[in-house]
C-alpha cells in the first residue's frame, strides 16, 4: 500500500539520458511527476538556410557563441511579425552549436512554474542548455508570469552560467495592452511623461531580458527570396525557381502574408507537384 501510495506522490526529477539527443523537452507525467524526454528528431535546419534576416541572424549567433565559450550572455527574447523565423533561428543555433556542447531545452508556458527544478537538475552539468518557451504571451493573473520573473532577474538563487532563456513572442511585452491603461500615465509640470504602475508591471517581464531581437514583415522581393531558398533546399533546379514565381505570390496573396513559413509551405507544395 505504502508503496502504491509513494507512485503518485510527487517525485524529484531525474536526470534523463543526455545522449540520445541535443534537444529534450518537458513533460508532467500523470501524478505531476515532471520528466526530461528527449527529442528522436530534431528539425535540420541549419543558418544558411535562413535569409533576408541577417541583422537578427548576426545578434543571436553572437550570443550563443558567447554563451557556448562560457563568456557572459544575455537571456534573449524574440518578437515581431509572424512566420518570420524567430523559432527557426533558435533551432538552426542548436544545430550549429550543438557539437559544442549546446542542448535546448524546450517549455510549455504552462510548466514555466517548474523552471526552478529543471534548473536544478542542469546547474552541474558540463553542458550549456537554452530553454526555449515558443509563442510565448500571458493573460493577466498567470502563474507563469511570476515564476519567468523571478527566474530571470530576482530570485534570491543566483543564475547558473550554463542556462539561458530564449523566447519567441509576437507581443513585444508579452501581456496584453489595453487603450484604457494609457490614462495611468502621469504628467509632470514640465511635460515629462511618466508610466503608471500597470505599465511598469506589464514592461517589467520584457526588460529582464538583455537581448531583444525584432523580427518585420517581409517585402516581395525578401519574399521570392526565402522561396528560392526553400525550392532549391528540396531539390528543385535553380534553372526552375523563377518559373514558380507567379505561382508563389498567388499563393502568399491567399493567405494574407509573405512570411518565411508561407514560402515554405508553398516550396513544399510546388516542389511535390513538380515531383
């Protein structure tokens, strides 16, 4: 009985086997046992396959090398425009440097509450580990909220030098914003403008990471780009990808978007057909 009773008690978290793979991604278990479980398969993205985002390429490459070589870097957060890349340039790091000793670990917003533990499990690892929290945005009163805070910048435990925190947000603060917030604005005689509490609390998340990376909407000609890319990356002849270009601004123009994702959905359509 006693033992039936200890399954479902809460359990610590084990350390998983961290040669099966350079990407793991967390899990609650039934009972709230949290697990490490690695990824079998890891997207094969690499750097070069991404373009027209240079700029935010070069900034988070050089962070991660600095993070890799054990110098200082800074948490990062990556926001803007949907379907632009932002997760795809954390991917492709882990790629770059996972022969160096980079792992990722991926978290829902749900399980950010956790981040304590999992940091505890790592600290003493030779390993340099990123959690990576995608589409990441809070509604007003979540428990995540809090937990991300204090974990980045005001837990009493200092931060262990082989964690970062990378996130993907399309929200540049991360909570929502609402028109009537503006009126806690203060006014001084002398026509400075001062934030109100609300603004400060909502500013408050976002600032605690060193690194912020904008991602925009791309430009036609960005656009056919990225689909070249993507053609010739499935195996399409560079003699055939200007022929496709009609087709894939129809197809961007249905969809309401020339993102990098709509380039590759489409690459992946045209390239089948062809086929």
């Amino acid at each position: 009985l006693i033992e039936r009773i200890e399954s479902v008690l809460p359990q610590p978290m084990c350390q998983p086997d961290w040669s099966a793979s350079i990407a793991f991604r967390y899990r609650k278990r039934s009972g709230g046992h949290g697990v490490l479980e690695p990824v079998r398969h890891v997207a094969s993205l690499s750097l070069k396959d991404l373009r027209e985002i240079d700029g935010q390429k070069e900034k988070i490459q050089r962070n991660t090398e600095q993070f890799v070589q054990g110098v200082p870097a800074n948490n990062v957060l990556l926001t803007g425009a949907r379907g632009t890349g932002k997760s795809s340039l954390i991917k492709a790091c882990l790629n770059e440097y996972a022969p160096r000793g980079l792992r990722l670990i991926e978290v829902d917003k749900a399980d950010l509450v956790d981040l304590p533990d999992i940091i505890e499990v790592v600290s003493e690892r030779a390993e340099k580990f990123i959690i990576f929290c995608d589409d990441l945005s809070f509604e007003d009163g979540e428990p995540g909220y809090k937990a991300l805070k204090s974990i980045l910048d005001g837990s009493v435990a200092a931060a262990t030098p082989n964690v970062l925190i990378y996130s993907t947000s399309n929200r540049r603060h991360l909570l929502p914003e609402y028109m009537k917030e503006n009126l806690s604005y203060t006014h001084t005689d002398d026509g400075e403008v001062h934030p109100g509490e609300v603004i400060e609390e909502k500013i408050s998340l976002s600032e605690r990471f060193g690194l912020w990376v904008s991602f925009y909407p791309f430009s036609q000609d960005e656009y056919l780009t990225i689909v070249d890319q993507w053609l010739r990356s499935l195996g399409l002849p560079e003699s055939k990808t200007e022929a496709s270009h009609p087709e894939a601004l129809v197809w961007a123009l249905e969809r309401g978007s020339r993102s990098g994702r709509v380039a590759y959905q489409f690459a992946r359509d045209y390239v089948g057909r062809q086929a």
